[in-house]
C-alpha cells in the first residue's frame, strides 16, 4: 500500500468579503504575495508545495479567534503555522485557504517555578523557552530534531531523545488554550497536576494536527534541571545485542534520560561529518540523569549490562564539551547521512513497536533497505521503540522514490502486525492516512471522523489531513 | 452552588422484544431481581440508590456489544458496572436501564515483562492484577482507595497515592477495547509506548465514565517492582511548613514515589483506630523506591528539607512491617474518621490546585469546616497538590448535609480561582457536573456536548452524568 499523492487544487479566490474582514484585522500583517505564500506552502516533507490563497500574522488569541469566525461563516480553510517544520505535509494548504502564522506570538505568559509550571504562547520555539527559563533551574525536556514551535509540537503530539523518561507533549502539555472551528476561545484545563473533570480535552487537541482548533496557548510541566549529567558509548556487533541491553536496562529500572540507537551506516557517516573515529557498528549513546551518586550508579549498571551482551569499547563522557560533541554528532546524523549521496532528499519513516519486536523490526527494515539497495541509516529513540530510517532517493527519479515509499509502507505493516504503530512522533498529517485506516480500522476511525464533523462541522480547520473527511 | 439531586425516575417497563433478545443472549445471566438491581444501583456516593430496570452479567467483548447494539436499537440505556465503588454517582440508573455487570471478565489477557505491559479484561481489579504478575517483578502502581477494577478505575481516570511518581490512568493506559454506542468493538490504539497516530481515542475514552462507550480491554503500564523501599514520617507544628517541605523536595527533583499528608484530625482518629502514638499535629508520610542507595540519598535529602521547614520527630520505617503498618493506618484513615461520631456518614471533596497554592486552600478549607463547626479531617496527595476533606455529617439531618456540600461548593469555588479543578481523581459522576461547568465554562462544555452527541446520538450511554444532554 503507497500513500495517496495530495491533491492538486487550482488556487481559489477569497470573498471579497472575507478578505477586506482580515484586511481590517490584520493589516500589513495580511500577506496574498507569492513569496509569502510559497514559503507557509511547504513542509520539511517530500511533498510538492501547496499555497494558500493568504497568511494572516496573528499577534493575539483574539486575533485568530476573529480569522477564524471570518473563514467559518464563509467556508474557507484555515490552517495554523508555527515553524514550518513538520515533516508529513501538515500544512500544505490542500484547498487553498488562509494560513494562520503564529510566529509572532512567542511570548512566555508565565512561569510558575514552585509549580513547574509554564505558560506559553505558541510560537514560542523549545529553544528559546529553555533559553528564558534557564534562571529557574528549570527545563522542558522535549526535543524534536528542529527548533519546532511549541504549539507545532502540542499539535504533532511531538516528542524527541528525552521521551524515554520524560514523557512526549501527550504527557506534558496540562493545559491548552484552543479557538474552536466557530471561532469561539475554550479553556481545556487548569494547571492542577491531575484532573478527573470530564472528557480530557487537552489530549484530544494535543496530537489533532490543526484538524480539531488552533491552539493559542499551551501550558507545560517542567523538570528541574538535573544535578548531574553523563553520557556513555557503547557498541555492538550486532542489532539485537544492543536492543536487548536496552530491554534489560529498562526492566532493571535504570532511569535512563536518554538512549539512542544509530546503525552502522549512522556511525559511518557521524564520523565522516563530525570526524569521529567510533567504531561503524551498531551503537547506544547514552545520557543519565540525577544526582552525582544516582547518576554514576545509573551508568555502572548499564556498563555491566552492556558488558553481558558483548559491548565493544564502553567509553564515558562526564565533561561537558565531550558530552556536547557526542550528542551534536547524533543531532547531526540527518544532515551527515545527505552528504552520503550528494544531490539526494531522504525520506524518513517512524514506526514504532513495543521494545520486545524492536530487534526484529530493525533487522527486517534493514534487510528490506539492503534489498532494494537503498543509500539509508537507522537512528532508534530505542527506549522508546521508536526508530528512523532515512533512506536516500534522487529526487528526480519517481522509481527511487516508489522504491523508498514501498519499503516504508512494508515496514508499517509488520510494525501494526507486532502491536505498534505507523508514527511514533512525526504524526499524520497526508503522507499517513491510508497507515492510519491500517492501524486502527475502519471503526476507530468512524469514530474519529464522528469527532472530527462535530467540532468542525463546515471541514474548515486543516482540511484534509488525518481523517478522510 | 449547590449540585443537583438526582431525579427520580419511575420505573420503566423494558420493551419485551429487548428482554427476550438479552435472555437469548445472556440466559441466567440476566436478571430483574430486585436484590441484584439493588446492588447495582448504589455506589459509594450520598445518593440514594437508583435501580436499573435489569442487569446482564457479560463474560466476553462480544455479548457487551451485542447487548448494546440491543439497547441502542430500543434506545434503552445502558450502564457499565465494576465493583460499584464509585463515589460521584456514576453507576446511579438515572433513567433506569440495562446495567452491564463487567465482574466476570476478570482475565489477565497478555502480560508482556519484556515491553512492561499487560493487558486485561475490564472486570481485574487492582489487587488481582498485582497479585497475578507478582512473579513478573513487575508491578501496577495505581491505587485508588477501594479495591477498585481496571475498567472502572480508567474509566474514571483514577489515581491515589502513587501518582506523585507514577502518574494516574491518564499517563498508564496504553490502549483500550471499546464498544461504541451503536454496538461495534474498536480498539484506540497498540501497544507502542508512544504514537503521533491520530486522535487520541485513548484519553478520550479514559474519564468519559462509560458515557462514550463501554471499555472492555485496557492495556496497562508496568514498572519494576522497586529494588529497594523505605518509609518516613514526620510531624509539623502548621499546615503550610509540611506542604512547603513538599514543594522544596519535588524541585529538588527528589523522585518521590509517595507523600501524603494527614491534618491533626486525621492523626487522632488513626492514632486512636490504629492504636498509634503519632504527634498530633499536620503530618508527612513519605515512600521512597528505587536502588538501595538510590532511597537512603532520597530520604536523606528529604530529612534535611524537613529539617529546615521545622519538622518533628522524622522517623524512618525500612522494615516491611513498620511501613505495612504506617502505610494500613493511611489506608484506614477514613473509617478511623468515621468512628469519631458514630453512626455518621462521611462526605468528602476532591479539589486540586497548583501545588504553590496548596496550603493556602488547605487553610481556607480547615477554616471554613470549623466555622462551620464540621467533624472532619484532611488527607492529602500532597505532591499532586490534591486532598480530601472528609466531613463527618448525621445523614438523618439535611441541614448538617447541606452545610457540608456548601463547604465543599466553596472549596471548588476557591480552588478553580487558584486555576485547579473540583475534581483530582473522584471524577464527575452526577455531583460534579454543576461544578464542571463553573471550572471548563459554558463553551468548552459544549465542546465536550458535542463529542458526546457524536459518539453517542440517542444518548443511551449512561445518561446525566458528567455533561447535560
């Protein structure tokens, strides 16, 4: 099974009535140029750009709740636009539309230090939150591979390296402020720790990809900032050894904050790029959390874990800039991996399985991608059971890509026939709705599609992505 | 404000077309006596018992659908049952109806020790659960008061006193079956740790209180049993130096599995039920897990913070049986209570705030229940920043009850101003549902209308709880 190509749409002419309502709204912060357009057209998917009609810059929630209750009453779609970064064709405007930018509302509304708590607008990017709230001894751990948008990453349902023991958005988002598809403002929770108070609104947003609201406020839990931090690296002969130290690390109860897995195609092109000289075979990177003795308990164990399952080359990396280096060289195995094959685009999958097929998963992914004689590496979010493979196709040549997207939907069928799933953190958006129905069945996603024509009965917020309408 | 009472219903006569369709399916196992619809038409709550017109007792996902494809085709309603120890009157047959007794699929479907899952029909309850993967080393923290089953507990979104470290059935419940309104089984999601794929049906369903539809599966979160335990307690001369206690340990990033907090009353009534001779005075007890050193580093760290905020007579209980017994006087503190004033009846709140506000509420709470001149005492999951107060009233006297639920109307009050919620882990039931609309207001009420007029069109699942029709 393929993926459906989005559809082609002639660009649409507004109202009039529509635009000259936003024009009295926004503005100068109302944009029809081509340029704007082109650039809240495209994603960091392999999809063909697909344009607005306009983009509004929203500086307020009040602001998106007017646009919003413009384009209801004249049927237009609206679609919401943090980074730009997503990487399923999330906002692509299918119907044309107006796309909603709400770059410009990037302020911290509140921090609230003895709660750990925080409240943010939107567009604030994971950086910069980190960055304002480094005096607060506080951090929020989710870490996408881009400088997403906070509200970009509730709407994703994101996650990252730290999801292992922190949790994705689905665990550390307690609160949303959404604008509903009539353009009303609702409230989904409170910043109260736990709550049995109805439907839980805020996981039925966070991960609804724009489809559901637009989300205009997210307030997030916080960690403090751990006492103490080391990494570690290990390699291994094999896949499966080095998932199976993962499994019993994880059994054990060792709290590990992070574990990656990078293949030996990974580690060829880490050490080309950031001129390592680790060992090209299956590798763990490790990073522990806690106090100073936690922390160097954490990692004795793992080591003799590791040892027991024939770890090559156990090396720590306590200081920081060692540590920095590594994970750098880790943040870099997309970009390092493109330098394999000058001129290529990857295409990247992201099931994930319970960790117990994890092992069998990669191998048979691996076997499939060496079949077809993909270029590719696999990097894991292994604690997770959540892996990458990026292969790389000439963008030019429709055969590359089929071949790519064939070994892609292969692997989602073995992940859903061992109890996973087609996206463990980049989400639907067009590129997995045929996955989706795969997964779930026609029946969740009767249900789902049920939940989508009552809090968007006009099919105006982010048409076309996740549920057929 | 005051929340509504129920309205009493006469009893209806059950079309003989849906009797004779339950009885082929069900045989023995439906019944109309007045014993059994009795005792499934009362729950833990103050409300006086309201019978459902029958009861089935299903074994299987498949009868619980067809029974509800029955009553959906009679428009006849329909209501979960587990063990009846809810305690806002969720399992009240308002409208009478058919009740699902779900006791008697109480099986371990699939415990996977290597994935840290299982997977259980919804009539397990808790203690079961532990008991059967003992051998596993694995256990499931949740742990509301009462011996409580896994569908009822996720269908209410429970916790207790775990879920400081563990969380509540919100962050533990992987996947569920579900029978949907017209009668069909879909399944919400697998048993990856983490998914981007699509709506999360999951938490939808995890607090809808068998509004939505009936769970017939869960699939669970497990941890490793800790490799080592210890207990702690200690006293203070003031409510806001034990919660401020709390506070510094949680930013210090101190991994408590536990801390409940008792007030004066509570340590009298346990003092004198449980033949103890705590302080009496506002009292911490505290659980550590975690490696052997792991605890004593935990429980050092939290002695010296207790230290500073003036605690008395800190006091450590490594031995199982010292903790059994500290942590068996907790569990019995409601029924110590009770003892205070014989032949009362307790009613007890459920608020929730940021924990920075928490011992502020608590004093306006204590203050109010003795202007009042209640019988009462508090018992709080401190670390969530959620307690009850419990309030002992003659439930001959509806005055001394209504002085109560106005103690309790204006704790919500404050507690939803300090931006938490009426409800922490009780759920909404039929008590909360005025409050509900005080916390999530009028649009984000209809939001959750909406859902529920989505997925259950001819309102059959357990009608007038948690949001009006």
């Amino acid at each position: 099974m393929n993926h459906p190509a989005p559809r082609a749409v002639m660009p649409r002419v507004l109202p009039d009535e529509l635009l000259s309502g936003l024009h009295d709204l926004f503005g100068e912060r109302l944009s029809t140029s081509r340029a704007i357009r082109e650039h809240h057209g495209k994603d960091e998917s392999s999809y063909d750009p697909m344009l607005p009609d306009a983009v509004v810059f929203a500086e307020s929630t009040a602001e998106v709740a007017h646009a919003v209750a413009l384009c209801n009453q004249h049927r237009v779609p609206v679609i919401p636009y943090g980074t730009g970064t997503s990487l399923e064709g999330h906002i692509l405007a299918l119907s044309g539309g107006i796309t909603i930018d709400l770059s410009r509302m990037n302020r911290i509304v509140a921090v609230h230090p003895e709660d750990l708590t925080v409240t943010v607008e939107p567009g604030v990017t994971r950086k910069q939150l980190n960055q304002e709230i480094r005096d607060t001894g506080l951090f929020f751990p989710i870490d996408p591979g881009a400088d997403a948008s906070i509200g970009g990453m509730a709407a994703t349902r994101a996650s990252g390296t730290n999801a292992v023991r922190y949790g994705t958005m689905r665990e550390n988002v307690l609160a949303l402020t959404v604008v509903t598809s009539d353009g009303r403002v609702i409230k989904t929770g409170t910043r109260a720790k736990k709550s049995a108070a109805g439907y839980d609104l805020t996981r039925l947003f966070v991960g609804s990809e724009g489809t559901l609201g637009i989300i205009t406020g997210v307030t997030l839990k916080l960690y403090p900032q751990p006492e103490s931090i080391s990494a570690a690296v290990c390699s291994f002969n094999d896949i499966a050894s080095a998932v199976n130290t993962v499994i019993v690390a994880i059994q054990a109860g060792v709290p590990l904050a992070r574990v990656e897995f990078l293949d030996e195609n990974g580690v060829k092109a880490i050490n080309r790029h950031d001129k390592l000289s680790l060992p090209e075979k299956p590798l763990l990177l490790f990073e522990f959390h806690g106090s100073a003795s936690s922390v160097e308990e954490q990692a004795r164990q793992v080591q003799s874990i590791a040892a027991e399952h024939g770890a090559i080359g156990f090396e720590w990396a306590t200081r920081p800039e060692d540590r920095s280096r590594l994970w750098q060289a880790r943040h870099n195995a997309y970009f390092a991996l493109l330098q394999m094959r000058p001129g290529s685009r990857a295409i990247s999958t992201d099931v994930c399985v319970p960790i117990s097929r994890l092992a069998e998963c990669l191998l048979e992914a691996k076997a499939d991608c060496e079949r077809e004689q993909l270029v590719h590496s696999i990097i894991g979010h292994v604690g997770d059971g959540n892996f990458h493979v990026q292969m790389l196709v000439d963008p030019a040549d429709p055969q590359d890509i089929a071949r790519a997207e064939a070994v892609n939907a292969r692997m989602v069928t073995r992940a859903i026939a061992m109890d996973g799933t087609c996206t463990g953190e980049h989400g639907v958006g067009i590129h997995k709705m045929a996955f989706l129905v795969e997964e779930h069945g026609e029946d969740a996603i009767d249900t789902m599609r049920a939940v989508k024509h009552a809090l968007d009965p006009h099919n105006i917020m982010n048409p076309g992505k996740v549920v057929r309408w």
